[in-house]
C-alpha cells in the first residue's frame, strides 16, 4: 500500500478571488458554481451564525463531498463510501470593513482524481426549486418517471439527474400531500373532495379493511339515466394487496362506456359480490329501478349474488370466454382435421336463432363428434343445458341487450385504469387517483359524444326518412338504423323473414318495420326509437319517486340517535359518540388497509435442503437425493459425466424464482 502513486490535484487559482460577496447565498452559489466547471463538487461542512452568544459568529467552512472518513458499518449489506480524506478545504467570513464576504482558500489540493463528467453524482444531480416543480407537475398527470426524466433533459439541459433523484422526489411530494394522515385517512379525503358516494366495512375482528366501494357523482347520474344494461367483471394486479377489483360499466345512447363503480373486495365469495350489489342498488334513485340486463363471466358465485339482489335482472354470459373455453377444449379432444369443422358448427349452435334452428345446429354438433364423448358432454353439461339460454341467439336475441353479448367494455375498462396506473405496487390511493382521472377523460369524452349527435349530421342520415330522429337519436342509433335499412329490399315486410332481432334486442325499428314505414312513404316515427336512444344529456336532475322521499329524510333517525345517546351512562356515550364521528368525520377514520400479501407461487428454497434430482439415463431415469444450497447454483441443462454414460440434469432450484 505504501508503494502506491500519490493522487494530488490542485484546484487553487479556479477559487481565488478578491470579489466581495453581498450575502451567504451569493459565497454558496458562486463556490458551487465554480466547482461544477471544475468538475469538484463543493459541500457545506460547517457553518454558524452570529447569535450574539459567546463563541458565535458568522462562518461557512467549505469542503470536498470526498472528503473525511469512511465509516464502517456492521449491518451486513453490500455499500460503498465516496469518502477518502480529501483535504480541500474554503472558509468564508464577513470582511472587517463591512465590505461583504471575503473568500480564503485554505487548501485547494485533493488527494483523488477529478472526475471528467459530472452525470450520477447525488449532490449534483439534486433538483432546483424550478425543477422539482417540473417534477409535480408531471407526476400529477401520472407521467412515467422516466418520461419526466427526458423532459426535465430538454427544458433544463445543464440537468445532470438520475433516475433514482425522480424516484426520490416523487415520494417526498407523495408524503407532503398526504402529510400525517394514514393511507386510508387520506383516500377517505380525497374521496370526500371530490363528492364521491362510498361505503367501507371492516372485518369483525380488526380494523382491517375488507370491502370498500366507491362511485363518482357523474357516474351515479349516468347510472340513473342508462340502467337498461350493465357489465360487470373483476381483475387483478391493481394494488400491492393483490386483492380483486371488481368493476362495473354502463353504456350510452352513444354507445360509449362509463364506469358506473369499483370495488375492492376481500375476496370472491357471493357475500362480498352480495355487500357489493346491495350498494350498487342504492346508487338508483328509484326503489323500483333495477338493470333489466346484467352481463357477466360464468363466475358462479357473482352469478348467485345477481339472483339474490337483482331477481329480476336478466343474468347473461360472455359469449367471447365461452367460445374460447369451448376452443380451447376442443383442441384437447378433437383431432387437427376435425377442429376447424367442429367449431363452425359450435358457432351455428350458438348463433341459432329460434329453438327450431338451435335443436338442429346441435343435431348436427352431435353427430360430428360422436368419436368425441369427451368434448359434446363438456359442452352439453357445463354450457348448453344449465346456461343456453344466456348466451345462444334463440334465447337472448328476445332480451333487450342493446348489443351487449361479451364483457368486452369492461375488460376495456381494465385494460384503460391499468394503462393509467402503469405497475401493480400502488396503495388505494395511487389506485383512486387513477380510476378519478380515467373518469374524468371519460366523462369528456361522452359529453363530447351527446353534442355531435346534437348538432352533426352524418351523410348517410340527410335523407328525409330520418327527419324525426336527427339531433333526437343518437348517431349510433341512426347508424344500425341504416344498416338494417339494407335488408328491407330482401325481407319487405315480412316479420317471419325479419326475425325482428334489432326490435327486440336494441329497441330500434326493424327491417320489416321500417319497410312498412316506406311504404307507407312516412318518416320514422320519434316513438319507434326506445328511450335509451333518445337521452343526449347528463345535464338533468334525478327524479325521486313519490315513495322514495321519505328515505332521504334524517330527522326521525337523528331524533332516534339523540335519544338513545341521553339514555346511556358515560361509557355508553363515549361508544356511540366514536361511532358516530367515523361517520361524520372520516378523515380520522381508524380503519387501515389489508397486509400486503407475499408471492404465493412456489416454495421457499432452504438452504441445506434436500432436493429430489430426476436423472435421465437413455429411455429409463434415476432418483437420487442431494444436498443442494444457495452456494450451488445449479440452473438449467448441465452435463455430468458418469462411468456409465453421460446425461443430462435439469435443475430448477430456488435461485432466480
């Protein structure tokens, strides 16, 4: 060691001076800039201020970041230290004349080399006030960090930040919003803001979260004005908690999709989906109004809760997911040639369209795959039997779905929140803010959807058979309107012919309706279009029923509380008064989210443990028991040879899982 080269690098002339400075900040930004074009990154060691006390007086003592001695530490974790006793040193006193700030290089020498760039250095790459600015402004909109990174490069090009400063700047404005209050304090509050309508419950034990649903105020009005059809499905990988998400959507007189709400559940079971279905009944304003129309996968436990909240809704299936269940299937079973046959026929079945077409396309299924036991009985006993009616044309073409036969709007509806929320690590908050911001893009764009059809008229709609309807029915409507108008030439006015498909499943004039009305040479008719398609606003006030007033009137209940609240004794009081401040005042909520879950999938590798190795010799195999720890990372093809042969040994340990 004592052999090794002396470093000495001196930095004098670039910080001498006889320039009077006028304040403290103006020796710091004139040392740290002088030392950036230097490439020496100049630190405050220490400083004082004059107090008047003994010992006090005005000081800043200038040092190298390399300077001092690198402490050793016992935590056991792999770290490195820039420090090597670098002795620059710069001190920096008022002048005796009150001229300003005088400058006295101590020391100019450093005992390492300068580096030749200035890019991954901590101290340098800190963010000005200007800068961290930029930062909130692009974390609120949700912008990727490495994204922010490029756009701070462009507008502040002497910037020199890593990665790592985004990182760390975004979470010290995250905990700067959020201030002392717990995550769920601060999502209770966020949600208040914003007039959102939500409901949480606890489990019994604890005050652990377990289910909480939340809807928009917009949202609750859209639900109100479009209840005829909604989708419903559940996700993951939105939350660090990994717990499901269960979302529901609506749509439009436009055919677009909004969100109607969400909810994060403990679990899967019909009593979580039945706590989240008796909320999503009190979102509509009338008692007596329910969705005619539900649509879902085939998750039974979603499906029973359906009949026991929504006896009355239609409960119909993804058409999409059985389809591709049944193909999935049918490649188990049924041999290469035959699969293409096969599931033609299965969409023929499908797409029956009355219950004469439906028993003679199964007919025909059957008799093609009479090899295949396995396959029809699959199809037959989990789809055909206990859900044909939910997903075959002879059944679900006289409901009035408005189009809707796959869950596909919802899945868009994940697809677009986990677009916004960019990883699945997010708390609740971080997940709100996303959906709130998702919404609001959203809600734009129906809004914008309500005025074309207003006051834009798309060509195929000019002629006068349409006068009626134009700027009364949404354009989409007016578009399926045209299209079926092409079939009256073949059809006439021949229900038989017709079938009458888009009468029934979307409330618009068929084509045998329409052929009557131009035969008639009249218009059509306002009345002929079904309501939904006629709604091109949200701009309305909800209408109570008459029945349904009293339910929005607390005095009984508040006369009730004040009662029983003057009938207990003090411990009583107490009880009841916590109860109901968490209601009055949820920011102070006790309630905390669920334990983040560990990674389930696969077993922990211990060390010393083990481990069963199959051994492949020719078209036979040896089992053998070895040892294996974390110092023998074996992984993937390894050749071992042996006096008998040599073979090859798969090893799949517990390194890299």
């Amino acid at each position: 060691m004592e052999n090794l080269p002396k470093i000495c690098v001196d930095t004098t002339d670039a910080f001498m001076t006889t320039e009077r400075f006028g304040t403290r900040e103006e020796v710091i930004r004139w040392i740290k800039k002088v030392g950036i074009d230097n490439k020496v990154t100049v630190i405050i060691s220490r400083s004082d201020t004059e107090t008047g006390k003994r010992g006090r007086s005005n000081k800043i003592i200038f040092g190298c970041d390399k300077g001092g001695k690198h402490k050793i530490s016992d935590s056991g974790t792999q770290s490195a230290s820039k420090k090597c006793g670098c002795p620059f040193k710069i001190r920096s006193t008022p002048a005796k004349d009150g001229s300003g700030w005088k400058i006295d290089v101590k020391c100019g020498l450093h005992n390492h080399v300068l580096p030749d760039r200035l890019e991954g250095h901590s101290f340098i790459g800190r963010l000005t006030t200007d800068e961290k600015q930029h930062v909130a402004d692009l974390a609120k909109r949700h912008v990727a960090p490495r994204n922010i990174l490029l756009s701070l490069q462009d507008k502040f090009p002497e910037n020199v930040t890593r990665i790592t400063q985004v990182y760390k700047n975004k979470s010290v404005i995250e905990k700067e919003i959020r201030g002392p209050r717990s995550e769920i304090q601060h999502l209770f509050k966020l949600i208040e803001d914003a007039g959102y309508v939500y409901w949480s419950r606890k489990q019994d034990d604890s005050e652990v979260v377990r289910e909480i649903f939340w809807a928009h105020p917009d949202s609750v009005k859209l639900l109100n004005i479009f209840p005829i059809v909604l989708v419903m499905d559940s996700t993951y990988k939105t939350n660090k908690y990994r717990q499901p998400l269960f979302e529901i959507v609506g749509m439009t007189s436009t055919e677009l999709t909004f969100a109607v709400g969400f909810a994060y559940m403990e679990s899967k079971q019909t009593e979580n989906f039945c706590w989240v279905l008796e909320k999503l009944k009190e979102l509509f304003v009338k008692k007596d109004m329910c969705p005619q129309v539900i649509l879902t996968d085939r998750d039974l436990a979603l499906m029973k809760a359906i009949e026991v909240v929504f006896p009355n809704s239609i409960n119909l299936l993804c058409r999409f997911h059985i389809n591709k269940n049944v193909g999935a299937k049918c490649k188990q079973h049924v041999v290469n040639d035959l699969q293409k046959t096969i599931d033609t026929l299965w969409m023929e079945v499908v797409w029956a369209s009355d219950e004469v077409e439906y028993g003679q396309r199964l007919h025909q299924l059957e008799q093609a795959c009479v090899d295949y036991n396995g396959f029809i009985n699959y199809v037959k006993d989990t789809w055909l039997t206990p859900h044909r009616h939910r997903f075959v044309g002879a059944w679900i073409n006289r409901v009035l779905h408005l189009g809707n036969t796959t869950t596909n709007r919802v899945e868009s509806a994940h697809w677009k929140l986990k677009q916004m929320l960019g990883n699945s690590i997010g708390d609740m908050v971080k997940c709100w803010e996303a959906m709130n911001n998702n919404l609001r893009l959203q809600l734009g764009n129906i809004r914008a959807s309500f005025q074309k059809s207003f006051y834009e008229v798309e060509h195929a709609h000019v002629s006068p058979f349409y006068g009626y309807l134009r700027g009364s029915v949404s354009r989409a409507a007016l578009r399926r309107i045209a299209e079926e108008l092409l079939r009256v030439d073949y059809v006439g006015t021949n229900r038989k012919i017709c079938g009458c498909t888009l009468r029934t499943s979307y409330g618009l004039p068929c084509a045998c309706e329409l052929g009557r009305y131009r035969v008639g040479g009249i218009p059509i008719p306002i009345d002929a279009v079904h309501v939904h398609w006629r709604k091109l606003t949200m701009e309305v006030e909800l209408e109570i029923g008459e029945d349904d007033g009293s339910e929005v009137d607390m005095t009984a209940a508040m006369d009730e509380l004040w009662r029983q609240f003057r009938s207990l004794d003090v411990i009583g009081k107490r009880a009841l008064r916590s109860r109901v401040c968490e209601l009055a005042y949820p920011t102070m909520t006790t309630l905390c989210p669920p334990p983040e879950k560990i990674k389930t999938k696969g077993g922990v590798k211990k060390k010393g443990k083990n481990q069963q190795i199959m051994m492949f010799i020719g078209n036979g195999y040896l089992s053998r028991s070895i040892t294996m720890g974390r110092d023998q990372p074996w992984m993937g093809n390894t050749i071992i040879p042996l006096q008998i042969t040599v073979f090859y040994l798969r090893w799949s340990g517990g390194h890299g899982r």
